[in-house]
C-alpha cells in the first residue's frame, strides 16, 4: 500500500474518536518527557499543537508513513550516515520502505492503520537497533533485555485499529550523542572501533567476515551476539556459542548447559552434542 507522506500539520491530530487500547503493545510505565527529536528542525513530527492530548484515537497510513520518514532522518543521524566513520545511518530495509513512498496526493493516506501494520514498520527501527548495538531501552550501547517493545504476536489484536498512543510509544525512542559519539566504525565493517580494540582487532581493516576462534561466529555476528570472538565458549559451558545461538540457549549463561529446557530428561548439553534434538522440542 503506498502513499505520499503528509505534512507535519497532519499530527494536530484532529477528531475524537478513540481507539481500543491494547496493553500487549505499551509498556506499563509512560516516558517522562517526549524525546527531544520530536520537536527538531529535520525530524520534527509535531506542528507545535497540542501533543498529548487524544492519545485515544486512530491513526491514518500518513499520519504513519510521516513519521517513519521523520525517525530515519533520525537515524541517519545518530547512526551516521555521512561525514566520518559511516555506520550506514538507518539500514537498507528502512531506506527502502521510506524510499519507496509515493510522492504527491494519494487517498490511501487517510486509509486507518491497525495494530499489526504499525508493528510492522516499527519493527525494521528495532531490527537496526540490534543491528548496531543500540540498547533501546537505555538509549546506550548495549543489547535490550527483549528487542521488540511488545510481548509476542498476537493476530486477532493486530488486527485492531492502531492508535496516537501506541504510535508515540513505539517511537519514543531517544539514541544519546554518547552512542553517536562511542559508535565510531572507522573502517565501516560494522563492529565500532572501541569493540574492535578491546578484542585486539584492527579497527582500520574491514574483518566482519572473519572467525578468529574458528567457532562458526563471524566476527560481526560475534559483536551482535556480545560473544568473545577470541574463544568459542564464552560462558565455559562446553557448548560453541554458535551451538548454543542456534539452539536457543544463552552464550552468556554457563548453567544452561546442565538444564533441560524440554524436560525429556536430557540435558541441553547432551542434545547438542550429539545432534539428538533441539532443546526445546520434545523428542519422539
């Protein structure tokens, strides 16, 4: 479905009627104060209305699509599309939805969103948080304790009308100028130069591809996964880190190793080893 992006007065939300809140979607707690890019020249997704008031009603494709494009012109910055050391600012996937917008008047932009399209999109934000390190629930350098900001997938609500809260909430976001700062790539290859020079890597010579402990793990998938790309068992389990992402294990957590995830009274370690069956399927 494609639309033209609406100008910023389509977020005076006008009208009053509400939408069904689905808790599975928001957190239980509110942000403090709105996220300073908001209400800045280049990411601006407010005309200077009122902006917390009918949290309750629906959004439209456009009002969505807007501020898609306003949150990778975000990216873009804080992930450094340009200038020195480009991470590649908001990622090929959110380039290519925003860029394929149609340009001009389109009468899909009223159409309404429900809760699965707004999931959708916002899921390619946090699939780039993952991908370059950002914690976006400490708006540091870091792996989330969930990467999605909603539990599971649950069709029959995804299919309910979306709302103005729920689309503040998924973008909420706020990346700090200290991971701007920190996430230098000088040589571009994806793993920041601090990491590359604390694992004793070269931080001039693009070796993402690279497996230096021979354990399956690339070196950038080593930098995505927290894992040591200098050794294949980080937590000293006796599994590969490779074994244990695979199969739905913890890499940092060496007790799971003598656990027995699917209770069939095998342990994990032993089911990896021997290529029995994956943890946490119950065997014939």
């Amino acid at each position: 479905m494609h639309c033209s992006c609406p100008r910023p007065w389509l977020l005076s939300f006008i009208g009053t009627a509400a939408a069904a809140c689905l808790l599975l979607l928001l957190p239980s707690t509110a942000k403090a104060a709105d996220p300073d890019w908001w209400n800045t020249t280049g990411t601006k997704i407010w005309s200077g209305a009122a902006q917390n008031t009918e949290n309750w009603a629906p959004i439209n494709v456009g009002q969505l699509k807007y501020v898609a494009v306003q949150a990778q012109n975000y990216l873009d910055d804080r992930f450094r599309k340009t200038g020195t050391a480009p991470m590649g600012g908001a990622g090929t996937a959110i380039t290519q939805l925003c860029s394929g917008f149609v340009t001009g008047n389109n009468p899909e932009n009223g159409a309404p969103v429900n809760v699965g399209q707004l999931k959708y999109v916002a899921s390619l934000f946090y699939n780039r948080f993952y991908e370059v390190g950002f914690n976006w629930q400490t708006g540091l350098q870091g792996t989330a304790s969930q990467k999605y900001p909603w539990i599971g997938t649950v069709n029959p609500e995804n299919g309910a009308p979306a709302n103005i809260g729920q689309l503040k909430n998924l973008f909420s976001f706020t990346i700090s100028q200290g991971f701007k700062d920190i996430m230098i790539d000088s040589d571009g290859d994806g793993m920041p130069d601090f990491w590359e020079t604390a694992k004793g890597f070269n931080n001039t010579v693009n070796d993402a591809a690279a497996d230096l402990d021979g354990d399956g793990l690339r070196n950038l998938e080593e930098y995505r996964a927290n894992t040591n790309p200098n050794g294949w068992n980080t937590d000293l389990d006796g599994l590969t880190d490779r074994m244990e992402l695979l199969l739905g294990l913890n890499p940092q957590d060496g007790a799971d190793a003598t656990a027995d995830s699917d209770g069939d009274g095998i342990t994990n370690a032993v089911e990896a080893m021997v290529k029995y069956d994956a943890p946490r399927t119950v065997p014939p």
